[in-house]
C-alpha cells in the first residue's frame, strides 16, 4: 500500500561543547490524517468529516480502524465494510494519502457521542501540512518579528535541561509525567507544570499565565519540552507568542517548518552541552 514516507532529513546546526558543524538530519514526517465516515441510510450515503489527527505516515488504515475502535464509534470488524484514501487526481502529491473514508456496512450504527479528539474538520480532500500551517494564519496568526533582539546564550541554554529535571518533583516520584518549564533569558526557571501528556503539560503553563494576566511575559521566555517537539507543541508556543522553543527529544518535520515559517527558534536533543538548532538561529549565538 503506498503511503507519503515517513522520514525526511533537513538542514542543522549541531552544537558539542561549544564548536558548531552544519549537517543533514533524519527526522520523523508529522502530517496530519483527516478520517471521515460514510454511512448508509434509507435515504442513500452520507459522508461525515469526523476528526483530524497528527500522526506519522503508514498504518494508515490501521490507525483509522484502531482510533473508530477505542472511541467506541464502532463494536466490531464487521462495521468497516472498506477502508480508503481519497485519491482525487486533482490533489496534489503531498495531500493526496492524508484523507482516509471509512465505509460503514449498511445498517451499521456508529456511537458518535464518544468521539473526543475532534481536533479540526477540513471541508474538502486534501488536507496536508500546508492546510495545518495555513489554519493558524486564518486563525490570525502572524509570525514572529525577523529579528526581535532576544538572545540566548550558550551557557543559559546549555543548563537548563539539568534546572527542568531538578524542578520535576512529581516526576522524581513517579517516573511516569512530561514537563513544560518557562525559562528567563537568564536561564531562570519561571514556571513549570507537569502531565501525563506533553500537551497537557504546555495547556496548563500558558492557561497560568492566561489566567494571571501575564501572556505577555511570554514574548521574553524559553519553553522547554521533556519529550519530542510535535507540531502541536509548536501551535501552542505561537498562539502565545514564545519565541524559542526547546525540546529534549527531536522535532518533526511539520514542527520545523511551522518554526520557520513563522520565525520561531526550534532547538532539538537539547541535553547538557549539545542540541542541534533546526530554524531560528539568529537568537542562539553560536557563530
């Protein structure tokens, strides 16, 4: 079954110790999959967009048919009558393998009221990456100043993955809980919040500062991510306006080209003295 492939390599900056080489990176392809229905009434089939979700390319189907399952949308094998892309010819290459429809047998009746992760529903086939990214500019989502002065320094950047593990008080219990933490340029921990998900975990700092009166400060702040820098965790660090994001883990490929799209600084591997810069290396002083 042919699919998009789900690893491409990118430009980077690697920094060890101080010394800075330019390479190729592999990294994980993120795009997302839109799932609809179809269902079989009386009065003929109808097509139902049901949600979107960010995912790397094959096992689509797979996916497709485990997601229906688990959300209880259906009971058994015998529900799905086919499972297939949408193929129009006139889609382009890139978003022709992320829109599944899975046909329901006739007389099949899916529980709908248990589908929680209605994440966005595209109108037309064809959503892809570009549709993701063209969202948040619909959404009123500019980018970034070119070059808005902030700088942070190697020192500061190289030692607060060591202050976000100290921090982590649930997680030295347990093992078991993600983190986002905001940094002051000077390397000073602002905030820090714990979850079971990343996701949850970057909801809950910026829902602080929301609640407090203080997005603001974020334009001035470093979010460092426990785990890997998905495309989510990029939306969510532009809606508020946090100009550096660092993760521990890697990037995905959407992630990288949402931050240099929208002139984010994206930082990856970040342990300790090394991390490699995938956009926005105007803010990173390191050459």
């Amino acid at each position: 079954m042919l699919t998009q492939p789900n690893v491409q390599r990118r430009t980077v900056i690697r920094v060890r110790d101080g010394r800075l080489t330019r390479d190729r990176d592999a990294l994980v392809v993120e795009e997302p999959l839109e799932i609809r229905l179809t269902l079989h009434s009386a009065d003929g089939a109808h097509i139902i967009p049901l949600t979107t979700i960010l995912r790397t390319p094959g096992e689509d189907f797979e996916l497709a048919a485990g997601f229906l399952f688990n959300e209880g949308i259906v009971r058994e094998r015998n529900d799905i009558a086919t499972i297939r892309y949408c193929t129009d010819p006139d889609i382009d290459e890139e978003s022709r393998f992320n829109t599944i429809t899975v046909d329901l047998r006739p007389g099949a009746q899916p529980d709908l009221s248990h589908a929680r992760r209605l994440f966005y529903i595209s109108s037309s086939c064809g959503v892809c990456g570009k549709a993701s990214l063209e969202a948040l500019r619909t959404r009123g989502c500019a980018p970034l100043p070119d070059d808005d002065g902030l700088r942070i320094s190697l020192p500061v950047l190289t030692s607060i993955d060591a202050a976000l593990r100290q921090a982590q008080a649930i997680f030295q219990k347990t093992g078991g809980l993600h983190a986002a933490a905001l940094f002051a340029t000077d390397g000073a921990l602002l905030d820090l919040h714990e979850d079971i998900g990343r996701h949850n975990a970057v909801d809950k700092l910026i829902g602080a500062h929301l609640l407090q009166g203080r997005l603001g400060a974020l334009s001035q702040a470093i979010l460092l991510v426990s785990g890997r820098a998905g495309f989510e965790i990029l939306q969510k660090a532009l809606m508020a306006r946090i100009p550096v994001v660092a993760a521990v883990g890697a990037p995905s490929t959407l992630a990288v080209t949402l931050a240099q799209q929208f002139n984010m600084t994206l930082i990856g591997f970040l342990r300790g003295a090394s991390f490699n810069v995938y956009a926005g290396a105007q803010r990173i002083p390191i050459e």
